[in-house]
C-alpha cells in the first residue's frame, strides 16, 4: 500500500514539475517573441496602407515606401488634425495609436446604438489616424482613411485611399475579416477591390453615396459613378461594406475633415 502511494505520489511530482517546466519555456518564448511579433504586425498595417494607396513596389521593401507616408491625427468630434496639445493630453503616440484598444476607452471614444450606428461598431473613437501621401512641393496628394463595419460574421478591418479632390476612390481593401469564404470572403478578391478605383463617395450634396448594387452596376445608370458590383450571395456582407463606408464617409466619420481639406485646398 505505502509503496502504491509512493508512486502516485512520485508520478504527481513528475507530472507537476514537467508541467512547471514547460510553463515556464512557453512564456519565455512568448516574452522572447513579442518584440518580433509587435514588429510584424507594424510591417502588416504599413503594407495594407500601401496596397490600398496602390504605393507596393517591386524591389522596395515596405519600410522604404512607407517613409514617404505622414501618419497624422484627426479629431472627429472637430474634423480637423488634432493639436500637439491635444494629442499629448489623450495620451496618444501617433506612430503606435491602437484605435480598437481606443474604441474601448470611455475617455477616447464615444457608445453609439440604434440608427446612429449602421456600421454596427458600438463604439467610435474621437481620434483617429489618417495617412497622408504628399507631393515632392508638400502638397497631400492622397490620404489613406481606416474603416470598419460589422459584416455577416465579423467586422471587417480595412483601408480607403482618396485623391487629392477627397472624393475619388484610389483603392479600397480589408487586411481582417471573418466572412464566408467564397461569399462575403469576396472582398478579399483582388479583381472585386480593382472595381472601387475611380468611383466616386460624395453626390453633388456633399452625401456619402457609394454604395454596392446588387446584381451588379448598369454602366448606363447615371448614379453608377457611386455604385460598385455587390457581393454575389453575400447579402448581408454587401450591406456591411455599404453600410461602414457611408458611415466612415459620412459627417459622423470623416466627412467634417475631408470637407475642411477640400476647402483649404481651394482657397
């Protein structure tokens, strides 16, 4: 019986001193990792900025193309850049500014419900950061606006790049989504982000319009500058991308901004 004991006993400690063990590699790698993991994860955003500017270059590596990029501020309770004082009273560093830990801030953002948020986020962040591509005479040549908006299963993560006018569309795309695939996972299709190029956000009113059409876009139909194909059997997908676009576009987004930078520039 003793000698029974005795090895239940010894098999617990064995069993209790691996497990120790092994706890402590998986967190000493997880600590050794970080900063590698933090790196690559920068390297991604720069990237998916990049793409959706249309500014990936063959043999120039993203942090290269990424320095001509200007990462600024934007307050969109005033739609205007965010003061130094501003920012440092927020507590924000712009090269490292997390606005989804930001949406979750009571200090940094705001609760929206019901019909104040179609795009579904629950909560929309005070600051956000815009990126600014300029013009060797310092000139914004185009700017780069993060979005987002709840699809079918998840939200939907992505970048929208304007013009200098802040309202044609350069390129549009989504770096995190939990869609279906080969449905709502379409927006990932490199053909289907190709259509966004050239169209156009704002009607002559100043409205957020763009929007996807379902069955696709009649090249004859006046509004059709708005319109982009909608997601074939994603339906509620197509609605998601509509819906985050006008709302990110739109004057509880960054319409206020881009309206002060489309004045400004024609002043």
């Amino acid at each position: 019986m003793s000698s029974s004991n005795d090895s239940i006993k010894k098999t617990i400690i064995v069993a209790f001193a691996l497990c120790l063990v092994c706890s402590i590699f998986v967190a000493a790698a997880a600590v050794g990792l970080k900063p590698i993991q933090n790196t690559n994860k920068d390297l991604d955003r720069k990237r998916n900025i990049l793409s959706a500017a249309g500014m990936l270059e063959p043999g120039k590596s993203v942090d290269e193309i990424f320095d001509t990029v200007e990462t600024r501020i934007v307050n969109l309770q005033t739609g205007a850049f965010a003061s130094d004082a501003e920012i440092e009273e927020a507590g924000i560093n712009p090269a490292t500014y997390d606005q989804t830990a930001a949406s979750k801030d009571p200090q940094l953002s705001v609760a929206l419900s019901g019909e104040n948020d179609p795009a579904s986020i629950k909560r929309r962040v005070n600051y956000s950061s815009v990126y600014l591509v300029k013009s060797p005479e310092g000139e914004i040549d185009r700017i780069i606006l993060p979005v987002h908006g709840y699809g079918l299963w998840s939200t939907m993560y992505g970048f929208m790049a304007l013009k200098n006018d802040y309202n044609t569309v350069i390129g549009f795309g989504f770096y995190a989504q939990g869609e279906t695939p080969g449905l709502g996972g379409e927006v990932d299709n490199p053909n289907w982000k190709a259509l966004w190029n050239g169209k156009e956000v704002y009607n002559d009113n100043g409205q957020a319009v763009l929007r996807l059409a379902k069955g696709g876009v009649d090249s004859s139909d006046p509004e059709a500058i708005h319109k982009v194909d909608g997601l074939s059997g994603a339906t509620l997908t197509s609605r998601g991308v509509t819906n985050l676009v006008q709302y990110w576009l739109g004057k509880e987004g960054f319409s206020p901004f881009l309206a002060q930078l489309r004045s400004e520039g024609a002043q």
